[in-house]
C-alpha cells in the first residue's frame, strides 16, 4: 500500500494504486466517484487524479454518502466502478463487484496526544479507533504496551473492516472485550465515533484526539442525549399512529425489525404503516400525517438531527418502551449489526 495525499496538501492520504488496479481489474473506462462532505470542495482535483491514473473517464455523484452502508446502486448502470473514498468496505454485505473503497488515512501522529492520555487510563485498556487512525492501531498499542500498560483490542462483528474500529452504528468492537477492560481509549476525532460506546457500555472512556491533541471524557454528552432521547419517548407514549421506517440502502435495510415493529405497534390497538425511502429527513416526517415516527435505517439519523424533527422519531427499542412492551430501564443505543 503506497498513501498519497488524496489531493496536494492534505493531510489525508489514500491509495491511488489500489484504485488503479481495481480499474484495470474490471476494464472500467467510465468511473464514479463518491466524496464524503469534507472532499467535495475538492472534487474537481481529486477526479482529475483518479483519471490521471485509470485513464478513465469520471463523473461525481452529488448525492449524500453516509457510509459503507450506503451503496450507490443509482450509479451501476451508469459505471464500470465506482469509487467511494472515506470508508472501508462491510464485509456483511458481501461481495460488490463494482465497488472500490478507498479509505482516507490521516497522516497525523497519534503518539503524542496518546502519551497525553496515560496518567487518567485506569487498569485494563481497550482500544478503539476509526478508518482514518486505523493504520497507526499497532503503534498505538505497541506504545501502550511499553509504557506497562495492559492493552487489548477487540475484532468485532463482520459489519467492521478492520479490528478495533467503530462506526457510528457499530460498537462491537469495544463490546466484544468490554467484560476484560477496565477503559476504553478511543483514539479519533470528534464525538460521532464514541459517543454510542458511552451509552452501551459503563466501562470508563477517555477520547484522544491526534487533531487537536485533547484528551477528555464524554459523560456530559451522553448524558444530554440520553435526557433527550427519553424525553422523544415520553412524546411518543401518547401516538395512536406511528410512520415505521424502512430505508432502501442496503446496509441499512432491516425489514424484519420492520416488519416487527409493525406487528408490534399493531398488537397494542395502535397503527403502524411502512415507509420505505432511501433518505429519511424533517422534510418527510413533516409530510406524513402520522403522530410518531420509528427509523428502521441508521441510528445516529434520530439523535444526531434531535432538534430537527417536530415529531418524535424514535430508534426500535425506543419505540417499544414508547408502546409500553419494554420498560424505561430497557433503554440503550440501537446499533445495526451484522446479523440484522
């Protein structure tokens, strides 16, 4: 694997190479590329690479990519490959042959802010990290380990492409070790990668992050959204009529939690009718005239854009605490796994 900058002075870096070869692999003369948020003001350079080094021609696809989840089928037809850059594949939805993912590594060093992080780890340490630290997990450990420091990390479910990495809707992770740690240490940017494991796990964690060199807790923050979410659920216990959500990306796609739902919701006098979309937003929930909403598709979509829904928009267990088939102390972060 040889990283680049993914365009002149970035500090992401990614791989070219690769690209090129699958291009060469599937004889693609037409390619379409899918940029995460952060790239697309860059788009223009970054297709005048990919079709420096496949000699194909390359078209960007405007619409939202929110993961490896989200695949493009739109663009199939219209593509010999298509690229999206920014996250690893999903082993759990199988083979994609017309698929690349090129993942962004930062080349940032995260020794230090890690060095940073070691006088509040307490006993047993269990790292996590994303796609972007990823290919420094080894060091970081290795760094750990020297230090004297008892470190383990975890493979997860087949829905994660590499070991001790989370996603936003994944945390296994960290969950498959958590009964042998003591803390867990995220190295990684931001609060979108953790904050689920604060709300699925009691175990200590302490975020580290090589952008900014902090190093804090995140109990504030789950305990802001865990007062928000119970309080969607309040909203919801009083809703005759619930919208039941079923997103058409296919690693999003859980039917037969929709279709449970619907039974569910159903068998306690209320109604329950499917939505099938492939973007679930205020601007739908506002069309609808049901009372409460359940997203079936990603969870972060319910509490991340919290403030954005007039109508409670609840994950599934939220929504049987809702309907009353499960107590409040049932509350916890819904995650989409590999088995669902």
């Amino acid at each position: 694997m040889v990283l680049q900058p993914v365009v002149d002075g970035s500090k992401f870096l990614v791989d070219f190479g690769a690209i090129a070869e699958s291009a060469r692999a599937r004889k693609a003369s037409r390619i379409s590329l899918q940029l995460p948020e952060g790239l697309r003001a860059f788009a223009k350079e970054v297709s005048e690479k990919v079709a420096s080094v496949t000699g194909a021609s390359i078209m960007i696809d405007s619409e939202p990519c929110f993961g490896a989840c989200d695949i493009p089928t739109h663009l199939f037809a219209l593509s010999d490959l298509v690229v999206q850059f920014g996250h690893t594949e999903m082993p759990s939805i199988g083979a994609i042959p017309k698929m690349h993912f090129a993942n962004l590594f930062l080349d940032i060093d995260p020794l230090p802010v890690v060095e940073k992080a070691i006088p509040i780890l307490d006993g047993k340490i269990g790292v996590v990290t994303t796609a972007q630290h990823i290919h420094r997990l080894e060091d970081v450990v290795s760094f750990l380990k020297a230090r004297g420091l008892e470190v383990s990390t975890s493979r997860g479910d087949s829905r994660l492409g590499n070991y001790a990495q989370l996603l936003g809707c994944d945390y296994t992770s960290a969950l498959w070790m958590e009964d042998s740690v003591d803390t867990f240490l995220y190295v990684g940017d931001g609060d979108f990668h953790p904050v689920g494991l604060t709300m699925l796990s009691d175990r200590k964690l302490v975020a580290a992050n090589p952008s900014d060199m902090t190093v804090r807790s995140l109990d504030e923050l789950r305990d802001r959204i865990t007062k928000q979410r119970l309080s969607a659920i309040e909203r919801a216990m009083h809703a005759r009529t619930f919208g039941v959500i079923l997103n058409s990306k296919p690693g999003q796609r859980r039917r037969a939690v929709a279709d449970t739902l619907v039974s569910e919701i159903s068998g306690t006098g209320r109604k329950a009718t499917l939505i099938h979309t492939n973007l679930v937003s205020p601007d739908l929930i506002s069309y609808y005239s049901f009372d409460a909403f359940v997203s079936t598709a990603c969870p972060r979509i319910a509490i991340d854009d919290f403030h954005r829904y007039q109508k409670p928009l609840l994950t599934p267990v939220e929504a049987e605490i809702a309907i009353g088939l499960k107590p409040f102390s049932a509350f916890t972060f819904d995650q989409i796994l590999a088995e669902q």
